[in-house]
C-alpha cells in the first residue's frame, strides 16, 4: 500500500530501472502532477494537470536520455563562470543591475560550491547555503537572494543551454515576515526635519537639506526615492500638475499628480545648470546619511530608530487613500493590482470609525 503522493513506476520505468536505466517517480501535488526522471547524472523534472501527461513526459524524457538525444546538456562549466558571465552580460541590462552585480560578487566569495560545475549542484546545495544564510540575514533577504540566483540558473538553462534544471525551484523558500506596518508621527517628521537643518519654504542650499525636501515630498506623492532622486526637470510639468517617470520599479511609466505642497517644495528648489535632477541627490548616499542623522535623533526621540525613508511612501498612500478613489491610487503609484495596495494601506480601526460617523 502505497500513498498517493508517491507512485510507483510506470512499467517501462520498471524495466529500464532494472537495466540500470532512468528511475521516474511522480508525485501529486496539489492539482498538478510533477514527474521527476534521474539516469545517467542528469536530472530533470516537470509538472502537468494530468498523470498521464506526465508520463508520457518522462518517457520521452527517457528515451532521450538513451540516445543522447532530447536536449540533454553535459557542458563542464563552473558555478564560478557561471555567475561571473551573468553579471558581465545580463546584470548591466537591468534597471537594478549595479545592486544586483555586488550582491553576486559576494556570492563569488561566500558561496561554498562556486566551484562545483553548474550540472552537479542540486537542491540540496542550494538548502545548505539557504539554512546558513538564514542565520545570518532576515527571511526576507534570503527570498531576495534566492531570486537573484534562481535568476541565473533560469539565464544558464534557457537562454544559454548551459544546464538541465535550476535547481532553485526545488528549494523551500523561507517564509517572509509580515508586511511592514509603519506610520509616521508629526513629530517624528519635525524632529528629522530639524536635524537635517531644514526649515519650511527655505531654499536648501545643502546636501542634508536637499533629503529633506526630498522626504516631504515623497509623502505628498509617495515616490520611491530611487524615483525622487531621479527624477529631473524636463520631466515635471508644473502648469499640468504632474511629473513623469520614465524609468519605475515595475518597469513601466507612469505620471504622478503634484498637490499644491508637492508643488511648493519643488518651486524651492534651484535650478543648477550642468544638472538636470530637481533634488541633485544620489539614492545610496541620501540612505546613507538618512540613517547617520536617524541615529543622532533616536538618542531623544527612540522611535525613530526604525524610520525609513521609504515609510514616506507608506504613509503617504496612507493619506490618499482617504482623498482619491482606490483605481486612481493605484495608477498614481504604479501598481497594477490594486490588492497590493494592502501593503502600503496602514490606516488604523480609529481612522476607519471616524468616517463611519
């Protein structure tokens, strides 16, 4: 008696097996059935809606194997060169290449099967390395991790032919905390405001001022501040009452409507020529000294240690939410699902009571 899950092999399974042949098993998941065949050092696996399908699959799979035949690739190409090809070629062809390349740099170093070759490393590799990161960073930085690298074996099996699987979509992902659910207080907002040396209407003349205004005006459009930091005069237009992005997160344009204040804050700002950008500010070094001037207010004010820049996005979705309807929401900030919102949408049972009247 065997259970459901696990079934036994087909009957030409049975007789390759007994030749010293492939072994496939299939397995029952959810409402999809996965096939897995293993002979000869190669391993590949699939799923379909039917058992059927998926021996008819691993048959072919089989047969394949036999004659050499079926795309079976045996390329002796090492998990170094593998990832040092993708931040050559591929990892420049991204919007977040540059962050993406230093964390694969790291896995060059760390990562203790980098020299194994790429059709030797199996899921159990990639647990290994998971179960020792996972003591290291958050769940959430691992899932990012292993993105990137499933990222690279998917390039070196489909695009390149440089491996059978990949080997990390077999793995168990860590489950993510949950979502972040942070507000901002007025004073909180007026304590960093006055240790980046801004006042209100002032044009800013310095770095940390500059952030400043960046920080207000990301609560009054709820910019990321990749997009902020970017975002450049020829791209604003103040007569209509909104600005353009050109280049977001999901990789689509969008434009985002300017309030009165939002438009206040950039009449502050001057115009430098020889420099484009509206808040002449760079993303890394604006995190930077974000956090250095955090860690001087927290000494007085302690709950600030866990404010992000990025919270202004939170808090200012937050306040739309109760000014526009929830499809204009989601097109102000680039979401295509408007249930995403969810995220980002932190109103308290209070704030929802008080407009039941």
């Amino acid at each position: 008696n065997q259970p459901k899950a696990l079934l036994s092999f087909t009957p030409k399974s049975r007789q390759n097996h007994a030749k010293g042949g492939a072994m496939a098993t299939y397995r029952k998941r959810g409402d999809r059935w996965r096939a897995e065949v293993m002979k000869s050092g190669v391993r590949q696996s699939a799923s379909f809606q039917t058992k059927a399908h998926a021996i008819a699959w691993a048959t072919e799979i089989e047969a394949g194997i036999n004659n050499g035949k079926n795309g079976v690739i045996t390329a002796h190409i090492t998990v170094h060169t593998l990832v040092t090809r993708y931040i050559t070629e591929v990892s420049p062809t991204k919007r977040g290449g540059r962050a993406e390349a230093i964390r694969l740099t790291r896995f060059l170093r760390e990562l203790y099967w980098v020299g194994e070759l790429v059709s030797k490393i199996t899921v159990d590799h990639i647990n290994g390395w998971r179960d020792q990161r996972l003591k290291e960073v958050s769940p959430a930085s691992v899932n990012r991790e292993l993105n990137i690298l499933s990222a690279v074996f998917e390039t070196a099996r489909r695009d390149w032919r440089l491996c059978n699987i990949n080997p990390v979509r077999e793995c168990r992902r860590p489950k993510n905390p949950p979502h972040r659910d942070r507000l901002i207080d007025p004073a909180e907002i007026d304590a960093m405001l006055a240790a980046l040396h801004y006042t209100h209407g002032c044009t800013p003349t310095q770095v940390m001022q500059r952030v400043a205004v960046a920080f207000l005006f990301g609560l009054e459009t709820a910019m990321r501040q990749g997009e902020i930091a970017e975002l450049t005069w020829d791209r604003v237009f103040v007569d209509k009452r909104y600005c353009r992005l050109a280049k977001t997160k999901n990789g689509d344009a969008r434009n985002v409507p300017l309030s009165t204040t939002a438009i206040a804050l950039l009449n502050t700002l001057p115009v430098v020529e020889g420099d484009s950008r509206c808040f002449r500010i760079d993303a890394s070094s604006a995190s930077s000294l974000w956090r250095k001037i955090r860690a001087r207010v927290a000494v007085s004010l302690p709950s600030v240690a866990d404010l992000h820049f990025h919270d202004a996005r939170h808090e200012a979705i937050t306040r739309l939410a109760r000014k526009i309807d929830v499809l204009d929401l989601a097109r102000m900030i680039g979401h295509r699902d408007p249930r995403s919102l969810m995220i980002y949408y932190n109103a308290t049972a209070t704030d929802i009571a008080g407009r039941l009247g």
